[in-house]
C-alpha cells in the first residue's frame, strides 16, 4: 500500500502594516489605487480557517500596533522594527540591554540623548530631517525621512562610537520624491524618491523578534510564511520557509528586484497590499 506523506501545515502568518496588510494611507478596507476592497480581511479570515495565527511585525510605535492587533484580534505582535515582541499580553524588549528605566528615560529618550540623532541630522541637511508626525511619541526608534547611504550612515556611527545604534531602511514613502511632503518639508527637492529611516539598537531586526516568537511557540521554519514590503521585512526570508514580497513593494522601489534576484525562499505577488497578502496565504495554504 503506497505511504502518502503530507507536507507541514503552515502555523503562522507574520505580515507587515502599511503598505502590506493596509492600504493607501493605512486602511485595511483600501488596496490598489486606493479603491475599496476586502483582500485583506479575506487573508485574515483564511488564516482563521485553517487556524494560522497572525502576528503583525511593523516599524509602528507600540500603541499603534496594540490597536491594530486588537482590531484583528491578535494578541501577538512586533513593534518598532523588531525592538518589542508581545506575546498574549507579556512585553519583552529585544533591544540588548538598552531598556527603559526610571533614571534613563524610555530607550527613544536614551537613544535622543546620546546624541546620534542630531549627528545624522547635522551630517545631511537637506537629505535627512524627522519623519513628522508619526516620529512623536515613539518608545525606541527615531523615524526619519529622506534618501540617503545606509553603509555610509553606518561608517559614521561607528565613527562617533555609536556601534550600538544602526540605521534601517524601511521602505519607499515618497516614490515621487518630496513633492507630497507639503511646505514643512526641509528635504531638497532634487532627491529621487524618500525613504523612511529608522534608528534603533543595532541587535534589534524585526528577522530576530520573528525567530523569537517562533522560539516562544515551539514553531519551526517549515511551520511559518511572511509578508511584507521592504527591504527590512524582507530579512524575514532567512528564518520563515518563504516570505512574500507584494507586488506593490517593487513598483515603489525597483531596486528590491536587486535584492530578491537569485535568493531562495522568496516569491513575489502578483498582486499588491492585501491583495498580495491573500495570494500568499491561499497558494501557502493550497500547496501545503
């Protein structure tokens, strides 16, 4: 008698916000062109069904994630790019001992006060400023905005003794430039597209928080699928068994096509924002 042998259920879906999950301008009912749609209320509801837990993992502050993963009702998530995991309510910090405390301030504070921030500011007028105004009110990382060399960032905080901190690209905001930025806007209009930036402790990566909760449920690599769209997100790729980039990610920033080209366990969408969370997770599911 033949022995058929099934391949492992997926268990777990870690999927990026905006961009990815949300829509233009962070709406979970919105997707291409900004036109209303449900693809990613359907990627949610598919995970239901087959008893896939979601975990969110996003460059947003702890309290915006909070509320997004209790709209969807998740009680798992990543914060700040990897900074904070919460795993049914309990908070760990993911930072390598930088933590907040009564004496120091929270670890955003900290990281304000060594002065690293107004380094990179002070090194690239014109080329960098705070992404207003969801850079306030942040627990760890200082959110940017601007184009500029993440290996030349990195050359200058090591040079000024910072090797704790690094710089993050996160992904395109303004794929036309500065022009939708409005007249507060200090970035010089000759860049190309504007990225968003984080400064976080350099140990932190939304890869490391996705491992360890992968840790924390007794998932293995084969068990778990993610989805995003920067090159942040894409980091994933080395601890799930696929990530899937949306589509909507190389439209933005071609030059992801560069970074997929040749690496194994990654697809690309066809589809875009929710969309492409839905085509990831009903092929995932189809083919296991």
């Amino acid at each position: 008698m033949a022995v058929v042998l099934r391949s492992r259920p997926v268990r777990c879906l870690y999927v990026d916000l905006d961009s990815t999950l949300l829509g233009p301008g962070g709406a979970l009912v919105r997707g291409h062109g900004g036109r209303f749609a449900l693809d990613g209320v359907r990627a949610l509801q598919a995970c239901a069904r087959a008893d896939v837990e979601v975990v969110i993992y996003s460059g947003r502050r702890h309290q915006s994630v909070f509320d997004v993963a209790r709209l969807i009702g998740q009680g798992s998530y990543i914060f700040e790019l990897g900074c904070g995991l919460v795993v049914d309510g309990e908070l760990e910090w993911l930072t390598g001992g930088v933590e907040p405390s009564p004496d120091g301030g929270t670890i955003y504070e900290q990281i304000g006060a060594s002065g690293a921030p107004e380094l990179l500011l002070e090194a690239y007028p014109g080329r960098l400023e705070y992404h207003t105004p969801w850079s306030v009110g942040r627990d760890v990382s200082h959110l940017f905005r601007g184009q500029i060399g993440i290996e030349e960032v990195d050359g200058l905080l090591r040079s000024h003794g910072f090797e704790w901190l690094r710089l993050v690209d996160n992904g395109v905001i303004a794929p036309d430039g500065v022009a939708r930025l409005g007249p507060a806007s200090t970035l010089t209009p000759e860049l190309e597209r504007v990225q968003a930036y984080h400064l976080i402790p350099a140990v932190a990566s939304k890869a490391t928080a996705v491992a360890r909760h992968m840790q924390n449920r007794g998932y293995a690599r084969e068990d778990c699928i993610a989805v995003g769209d920067s090159r942040e997100d894409l980091e994933a790729a080395d601890v799930v068994s696929c990530f899937w980039l949306v589509a909507n990610a190389l439209e933005r920033d071609p030059t992801l096509a560069h970074e997929i080209a040749g690496r194994s366990g990654v697809r690309v969408a066809s589809a875009g924002y929710g969309a492409g969370v839905y085509e990831a997770v009903v092929t995932t599911l189809a083919a296991r």
